[in-house]
C-alpha cells in the first residue's frame, strides 16, 4: 500500500471521528477529491472492518435511492487514542482516599471477578494438576489479552503473562496484581507466589506454581536422622546393620570365673 493511499485512509476515519456519518459525497467535497476515489479507500476501509455503510433512516438521494452513509466502527475507533487508563487512575485515587487499599482490593476483585468466572469454565476440563490447570488458564488468559503461557519446571510450573491490560494503572496500585495472584491460586488450585510483574518494570509477569511434594520428603534442615511424621518430627529408626556399627557389642570374656553382675564390695 502506497504511503498517500494510507494518509487518505486516515484522513477519512479522522473526518468521519469529528463530523460523525457522512456520505461519500460529503467527504468527497471535505477532503478535496473526487467521490469515486473516496469510495475506492471506503472500499478499503470496509475490507479491515474499520468502518461500515449504512441506510440513513428517512434520507433519501438522487431518484428515491436512500442516502447510504459511512460509519466509523469499533475497530476504526480503537486506532485512535483513548485515555481509558488517565480515567482509571482518576476513579482509583478516589476510591483510594475515600476508602483506603482494602477499598481498591474490593474494585479489583469485582473487575476480575468475570474473568475467573470464565477461566474456571476452561480449567474445570483439565485434570486436578496445578500445572496442567496453569496451562489451561494460560490459553483462557490469552483469550482475554494476556499473551500468557506456561511451563513445567523442575520445582513445579510457570504461569507467564507476556502482555498486562493494565500495567499503568497496577504500577499505582499495586493491589490489583495482589487480587490477579490470588485468582491464579485460586484457579490451579494451590498456594502461588509472583515472582516479577510487568507494572514494577519486569518485562514479563511471572507465577511460581509449586509442584506436589513427594512421600517421605524431608524437611529443610532436618537432617538423617529426623523424618517428617504429620506436623510432627520424630527420630528415624535405623537401618539393619547400622545400629551394630553404631553401637558395637562387647567382646566376649575367655575368663572362666564366675561373674555377678553387681561388683561385691567386701564386709
């Protein structure tokens, strides 16, 4: 595509932004160009769904044709710059002086609330795995613009969102990573732990998914001769053979005087 074919291009989802639906006609005479060349880059415009015709009710044009005008449409907004996270951190601040951090913990949770409510509908398929569950969350979170993916680990798994829909407003507050990482726990099904997150200047955010602990692992610092019983360390019973190299049995006596075993004290 040439560069004044895109130039016009954006001219004329700029005009129709401002002015609102036009005809081709009337963005013809505003761009100063022929309405057959306008309706070539409509046409263009239409084929990227950035915008759309429609019947203008009770308008009609030429020999009882009705006028047919041009719409921007979501898409074709979206190119244009929005300051959806300026009014976020605004309503926040609010929240925040009026209600204290628990205050925007509790817009955190009602905002993802509906994402939970659908993540769960596509882990509740997996099986009970915490990391077979993470990588189900990652393809419900990708769904929704988190560019995330997971990964097994030799401790466990690895939740990664490469993408944060709300990075600038999570760098203020940040509460609704804390309420996103609770979601996560909650949806794998077990204690997580963020390791690096996008809004604090981490190229990537990051969830450390523990994997299930083997029978008989011992605790930290307990060393070979405690295992763990419960909640409760108790001494571990040697093996065969290793309390005789521990604790030698004495050598048999040769002597063929008889012993007692308390030593006789004269009278």
């Amino acid at each position: 595509m040439r560069a004044d074919d895109v130039r016009t291009r954006d001219r004329v989802t700029a005009l129709l932004l401002e002015h609102g639906p036009q005809t081709a006609s009337e963005l013809a005479g505003r761009l100063g160009v022929s309405p057959a060349a306008v309706r070539r880059h409509l046409d263009a415009l239409e084929a990227q769904g950035r915008v759309e015709e429609r019947t203008a009710a009770g308008a009609q044009r030429g020999r009882g044709r009705p006028a047919r005008h041009f719409h921007l449409t979501d898409a074709g907004r979206s190119g244009f710059a929005h300051a959806y996270d300026d009014l976020a951190l605004t309503a926040l601040r609010y929240v925040a002086a009026s209600g204290g951090p628990d205050a925007v913990r509790a817009v955190a949770r009602a905002q993802l609330a509906g994402l939970e409510q659908r993540a769960s509908d596509a882990v509740a398929r997996t099986s009970g795995a915490p990391v077979e569950r993470a990588q189900a969350l990652a393809e419900a979170l990708t769904a929704e613009g988190y560019a995330a993916s997971a990964s097994a680990i030799a401790s466990g798994g690895q939740l990664c969102q490469h993408h944060c829909p709300v990075a600038h407003v999570a760098a203020e507050f940040p509460q609704l990573c804390e309420v996103e990482t609770a979601v996560i726990g909650r949806l794998v099904g077990t204690h997580v732990q963020r390791l690096a997150t996008i809004a604090h200047g981490d190229g990537v955010c990051t969830t450390h998914i523990p994997g299930p602990r083997g029978p008989g692992t011992a605790p930290a610092g307990g060393g070979r001769d405690h295992i763990r019983a419960g909640n409760r360390s108790t001494p571990a019973r040697p093996v065969p053979g290793e309390r005789a190299a521990r604790f030698p049995r004495p050598a048999p006596s040769t002597s063929t005087t008889p012993t007692n075993d308390r030593e006789r004290t004269p009278a």
